[in-house]
C-alpha cells in the first residue's frame, strides 16, 4: 500500500510561547550545551592522553562522554536556534533522521552504562579475576555490542515513523521528533503502533533499569566484605553510577512506558535525558574521583599554566 503523505515539514511548537521565556531558556541551553561540551570533552581528552584509558572503566567512560556529545548534538542545538525565530519548522527528512539518531545514540548510551555496571560487579565482587574477565578484547566486544544493540532498538522505531502516514496537521507538540508525537499527528489509528512502541522501547528500558538496579544492589551487598577504606572508594563509584542512571532512566521509562499518548510536562521530563543528565555526567564523575582529578592534573595543568600557578591549582584542586 502506498503511504499517504501530504507534508514536507514539521512546525516545532516548543517549549513556550512567551518571548520572554524564550530567551531565557536561549541562554541557560546554550550555556548547558557549551558546558556539556566542554566537560564531556576534557573527559575525552583526559582519558585519552593517560594511562587511565586502559583501565575498563575509564575506557567505557571515554565513549560514555562522546556518546553523551553525539546523543545531545542531536536535539540541543536544534532547540537552541529554534528559541530564537518565532516559526520553528524541521523538515520531513530531517525529523526521520533525528528520530533515528536520537534512539541510536540513546540506545548505544544506555548499553555503555550497562557494560559499566558489569565492570564494577567484576571488579568489585571477582576482584581476582578482574583483569581476566574485563580483558580489553572483551571491553572492545561490549563497545561493539552496544552499537550494535543501539541499532537493533532505533530502526524499527525509525521504520515505524518512516511508515506513518501524515496528510493533516503538521505541528509537533515538542521541541524535538519523537515517535509519539508523531503518532499524534499522523492520519491514520495508531494505537496498535503505540503499544508496539511501548513493548519494544518503554519495556526495553524498563527491563535495562532493572538489571542495572538488581547488579549495583549486588554490588552494595558484597561491599561489606570489603575493608573501610575499599567500601569508601567503592561506593564512590557506584554512587556517581547511580545518580546517572536515576537520571536518565527515571524521566525516560515515565514517557515511553505508558498508553501511546503525549502531556504538556513530556518536554520538560525529556530535558532531564536529552540536556541535563549528559551535561552533569562530567561532574558526577569527576568531582569524587581521585584517578580522574590526578589525570586532568597531571595532563592539562603544564598546558595551561606556569610552575607557579601549577602549585597553586594542584592545592586548589586537591
């Protein structure tokens, strides 16, 4: 059968119609973006020029940050330039391919964190054979297999939206293409297509959260067989793990979970995994990590700053 389509492009409705609410989400989302970039980026390059990158951890937490660029370039900027014209359209094409990207890169996110939470069950509940478990051949499988299970979920949601019939209303009551949006306006009953959605991506995440959960409980259970020293260190990593996937689960699982319909609070829940859970992941990571403070030390102060103002930023740091 021929799919029926009458439009060439989306109108964006965003966030808000107040010109003034505008412009104050123009400058707190462009000073979002530029600091998730910059902390995603001294990650990156951190890692990258340390010994740090051939630990597993910091080896996943180097594609967790360039995911969290990638994942976020594909909404952030869009949203950005969009807060400053009063028309916010996004063409057939492109609309199909940021709902492609925005699930590929979520999706390929979302199996990092999991490989993550693996590499801390290994290290902290099989300590002696660590080294042999999270070899880096294996670090590189679990790479290569969170691509590939990141496009296993967005195609079929891509070749759902691509097979929606549009031939009325075109205006997208979000700031970005998603599928349920899209559902909303497509000419044709969608609700069969939404359950699918809510059984292939709603129950996806679900099921991730729960396996992430029930191995950090783990985790914490056997953290009583550690000294007080190793339980400090150990829970300050699982802590910071923690707090991001709460982050980007909880907002997530509530809007993709759900009959196949769409409320004005989405836009604002769907900031949480687009915007601010990527620009905090830096933060969370960091602020409590010692290895990771010492690299950025070590790495960016002789860059940066003469032998006296490297004392005195390596006191501050510390």
């Amino acid at each position: 059968m021929k799919i029926q389509r009458n439009i060439s492009e989306f109108v964006l409705l965003g966030l808000s119609y107040d010109q003034n609410v505008q412009i104050f989400c123009f400058v707190l989302f462009l000073f979002c973006y530029i600091a998730l970039l910059a902390g995603n980026l001294l990650i990156l390059v951190s890692i990258w020029c340390s010994p740090l990158y051939h630990q597993p951890m910091y080896y996943f937490l180097s594609h967790l940050s360039s995911m969290d660029i990638c994942y976020t370039s594909t909404v952030t900027p869009k949203l950005i330039a969009d807060l400053l014209v009063e028309r916010k359209t996004i063409s057939y094409s492109n609309c199909m391919l940021q709902v492609f990207t925005m699930h590929f890169f979520g999706g390929t996110e979302i199996f990092i964190i999991t490989a993550m939470a693996f590499d801390r069950y290994a290290a902290i509940c099989r300590p002696l054979h660590y080294v042999i478990i999270m070899n880096r051949t294996r670090c590189h499988l679990l790479v290569l297999a969170a691509w590939a299970g990141a496009a296993i979920h967005a195609l079929p949601l891509f070749s759902t939206a691509i097979g929606l019939p549009f031939c009325g209303p075109n205006e997208i009551d979000h700031y970005f293409c998603d599928i349920f949006p899209l559902l909303k306006v497509a000419c044709t009953d969608t609700y069969i297509t939404g359950v699918l959605v809510i059984a292939f991506s709603g129950i996806f995440g679900l099921v991730t959260f729960i396996i992430l959960f029930v191995s950090y409980g783990i985790i914490l259970f056997t953290l009583r067989n550690l000294s007080a020293e190793g339980r400090r260190k150990a829970l300050s990593t699982c802590w910071s793990h923690i707090t991001v996937v709460v982050l980007f689960f909880g907002p997530a699982i509530f809007i993709y979970l759900r009959p196949p319909t769409t409320f004005p609070e989405d836009k604002i829940l769907a900031l949480f995994y687009t915007i601010i859970s990527p620009m905090f992941n830096p933060l969370i990571y960091t602020l409590r990590n010692s290895e990771m403070k010492k690299a950025m030390r070590t790495f960016w102060c002789p860059l940066l700053f003469s032998k006296k103002h490297r004392v005195n930023l390596k006191k501050f740091i510390a």
